[in-house]
C-alpha cells in the first residue's frame, strides 16, 4: 500500500476524491488536513469529517490547517460550492473531533517520523499548508515521495480569473515554493479535468447504487451540473479532485510531459498563472509531470467500481 496525506477543502469534488481513497485498499491514509479554499476553514474541516464519517471512517485523522493564504486575502468559491461548501445534500453533524495538532504540525511529524520517500501528498486545494510546512521545516522536502496535486491549466487557461485556476490562483506563493521544492510534482491541471465531466448517465450510475454513499455523490455532482451545461460543451460538470487519487490508483489512465511550471505571483492580471513550456521554449529545467490528458471512460469505471464499495 502506498501512504498518503490528502490536503483538501472539501468541495464536492474533494469529497469524492476522499471517498475514492477511503474506498481503495491500495491507499493508505495517514491523515485529511485542512486548509481554507473553497469556503473557509472551519467549515472544510467540518465537511471533511462529515465525508469520513459518510464512508464509515470516523476513525480518520482530520486536522485544520491554515485559515488564510500566506501572502493575500482568502478568496472562497460558494458561488461553485454552495454556501456550506458540500451543497446538494444535508449531512449529519459529524460526531468525530478534530484533532488538536495543528494540520502544518502533522505533516512536518510525518514526513520526519516515515522512512524517507514513503510518504505520497494529495493537495486538492490551495498549497498554503504544504508550503508552510515546507518554510518551517525545509528538510521534509527531502522526504516526500511525491506530490499529485490538482491545480493549474494551460490550453484550458483560467476559471477564476482568465489566467488562473482556483486552487493556485488562491495562494499563489504558496504554489511557487510547491513548484520550487525540488520534490517530484505531477499535476492534474484544467486540461485533464475539464475532459472528466459528468453526464446524465454518469451520475445515474451513483445514484444506482442505492446506497447512501452513491446517493450523496449522485446529489453532489447534479449540484455541479446546474450552471456548467453551456460552459464545457456538454451536459456535464468536471470532477476535478478525484483525479489526483485515480492517478495512484490507476497512472495508465494519464499521459502527460515532463515540463517546467512557473507560478506567476507579480501581476495582478495574470496572479496565479502556471506559465508551463508545453512545447520545452525554454532551457527552464523540468520540475513537473504536467498531464495532459485522460482515459474518461476508464476514470469513471474505476469511479464508480471504487465507490460502489462503501
Ligand atoms: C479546484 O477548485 C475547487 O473549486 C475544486 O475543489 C478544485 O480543487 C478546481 O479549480
Ligand atoms: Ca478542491
């Protein structure tokens, strides 16, 4: 089994990203920590408790991490999420505490008490927590396996601002240190998610289930099929965090390039943009798998098999 800490602001599509892992016996989760992204902290780190306790898994580790970027105010997406965040279906209050250490704390602990290169970290939001941990205690970064990390575009350009996606365009200095680290990255930007979208016959397939997992994501992901039918040229909305887990779980679903990423932090105009040489323009020494593209059919196979476990 491959160990990994999942870094989220559950988001529908983090949630069921964290479904997707607490479903796959390949995976080993050490932890959730939670950082403020899509709405702030206190809420994911609810939310992200709410979906542990939705598969069953109350034993989880969930930690709050930063509450704001490092540099700039926190922008959230309810106007994508929802008010709570998980819009689409009412969960229970979860019972499980968080835990008392601090989310930057826990990953600096592990990646120091786990033999070098074991441990694989899944950021699904905004980097703060990775890079703060990375800041404080710069020999972890010796440590980590891998990053696999949703965030950035470059066909697909920006959905936040025209430049920029979300999760990099919120902490834009935090994905910079990221992007410098040195440790392996690959990335699952835009490109690779606007072509995982939902249809009606996909989220029919949770919703079949009968179960009361497949029928929250089945609610989660009609919520997101309200306003994107214009945007993608389809009926269907992408689910972009789960497929930074697909890709431990199943890498020949995914091609891409070994590329340089910049992060542009200076203009306002273009803030958060991952600047990546697709066609290698410049002698800038690769620091990313950036992928390109995606077996859809195959994702959402492995999608529904997985989440049809729990
Ligand atoms: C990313 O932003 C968030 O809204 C989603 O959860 C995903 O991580 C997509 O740009
Ligand atoms: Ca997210």
């Amino acid at each position: 089994t491959r160990k990994i800490i999942i870094d989220t602001d559950p988001g529908q599509d983090d949630a069921v990203a964290i479904l997707l892992a607490l479903a796959s016996p390949e995976l080993e989760v050490l932890g959730i920590t939670c950082v403020a992204g899509n709405v702030p902290l206190a809420l994911t780190s609810l939310n992200a408790r709410k979906v542990c306790e939705l598969a069953g898994r109350p034993d989880m580790r969930v930690f709050a991490g930063c509450d704001r970027p490092m540099a700039r105010m926190l922008v959230t997406a309810e106007n994508v999420h929802g008010k709570s965040g998980l819009d689409g279906i009412e969960l229970p209050e979860p019972a499980m505490a968080l835990q008392d250490q601090h989310a930057v704390d826990f990953l600096i602990e592990t990646l120091r008490e786990a033999p070098a290169g074991t441990v694989t970290l899944c950021p699904l939001g905004p980097l703060t927590n990775i890079a703060t941990a990375f800041e404080r205690a710069p020999d972890i970064k010796d440590r980590v396996a891998e990053i696999v990390l949703m965030g950035g575009a470059y066909f697909e350009v920006g959905n936040t601002t025209p430049a920029a996606e979300f999760n990099i365009h919120v902490d834009p200095q935090a994905a910079d240190i990221v992007f410098k680290s040195g440790v392996p990255i690959v990335v699952m930007p835009l490109d690779v998610t606007h072509k995982a979208l939902t249809s009606r016959a996909r989220v029919e397939a949770f919703r079949a289930m009968g179960t009361q997992v497949g029928h929250a994501v089945a609610s989660w992901t009609d919520f997101f099929e309200r306003f994107d039918m214009a945007k993608y040229g389809s009926e269907g909305a992408p689910l972009h965090d789960p497929c930074v887990i697909a890709y431990l779980l199943a890498p020949d679903l995914f091609t891409g390039r070994h590329i340089n990423v910049e992060i542009e932090t200076q203009s306002e105009l273009t803030m958060g943009m991952t600047v990546a040489d697709w066609w290698r323009v410049t002698d800038r020494a690769p620091n990313a798998l950036f992928i390109g593209d995606i077996d859809a059919a195959g994702f959402y196979a492995l999608l529904v098999e997985r989440i049809g476990r729990l």
